[in-house]
C-alpha cells in the first residue's frame, strides 16, 4: 500500500482529525480514503460527497510561485472502476503555495480515456510550456500518449500514441 496520513490539530473545523489517502482502500484502484475524530461538515463539503479527483501528476514552479496538477481522472459520481476508465481529464489547476485559490484551466481537446500520469515543465520557457504524458487503460489494453501545451491551453504538439506501453514518468536530462 501507498499512501499519506495528514493530521489536523487544533483548526476551527475540525478538532485532532486524521485524514488518510491511500491506493489500496476499499477498491481495487483509484483512491480509498478515511476521516477518523471529530469532525464539523461543511454543508459545501456535502457538494462534493461522490465526486473525485485522481491525481498523478503535480509540479512546484519555483519561477511562477504555484502548484499545478494535472489530475488523470476526475468524475461529479461516485468512483466505480469498469466507468472509471472512460473519467480522464484535460484539466490543469494552479494555485499558490498556500492553495489559497485554485485556477482551472483545459488542455487541449478531451479523450475520455486518456489520463495524465505526468508532466514537466520544459526547461528555457520560463515555466510556460508543458510537456506531458497520458495513460491510456481501458479493458486490459495499455497505451502512452505525449502532449505540449502552454499554461493557457493552447496546444503546441497534439496528442501522438508513443506505443501499446506505460509510461508514468518524464524527465529532461
């Protein structure tokens, strides 16, 4: 199992709660969480009860002083694995370091079975233009795909099928 634990102590929403994150929850994949303690539920939080976001891919830009995600699946229902397949996003968020606000923004036209499993920025663009892959995993059938885009979505290299394999990782060298 993988995974993270996050414990809040002493916050006006919640009192000591743990918060766990964890690939291998009560589902095959996708995510499986749990809150344990005491807790005060924002009625905006009742919102987003079966909604979710799977996340692969995230980068610190030291130049624009934010974070930004390209999440791989992203769904307003409840997580179920067969209709989790065709859930991939052309979505890209930011936001500072304190997530404080988050932008959203799209890249590039939507596949529903093409997810984002990583990114980086490419290097002398001062941060602006993303180079990135996406994972294709429908019915036991494996494919990677690449992608560059700017930070407001205009696409500079359309999708192209690198083979019938996974990647999940890029680096310049």
């Amino acid at each position: 199992m993988t995974g993270a634990l996050f414990r809040t102590e002493d916050t006006s929403s919640m009192d000591s709660t743990e918060i766990f994150s964890f690939g291998a929850g009560p589902v095959r994949s996708g995510v499986g969480g749990a809150l344990t303690g005491p807790q005060n539920v924002d009625p905006r939080q009742q919102l987003l009860a079966h909604r979710y976001l799977i996340h692969e891919s995230a980068a610190w830009s030291e130049r624009l002083q934010r974070w930004f995600f390209l999440p791989r699946r992203a769904s307003h229902e409840r997580y179920e694995e067969a209709a989790d397949e065709r859930r991939a996003t052309n979505l890209l968020l930011s936001c500072p370091a304190d997530f404080g606000s988050v932008a959203v923004r799209r890249a590039g036209p939507l596949d529903p079975t093409h997810g984002f499993s990583s990114f980086k920025f490419v290097p002398d663009t001062d941060d602006q233009v993303v180079l990135a892959l996406k994972s294709e995993e429908v019915g036991g059938r494996i494919a990677a795909y690449i992608t560059a885009f700017t930070l407001d979505g205009r696409v500079l290299m359309p999708e192209a099928k690198i083979g019938d394999v996974k990647f999940e990782g890029l680096e310049f060298i």
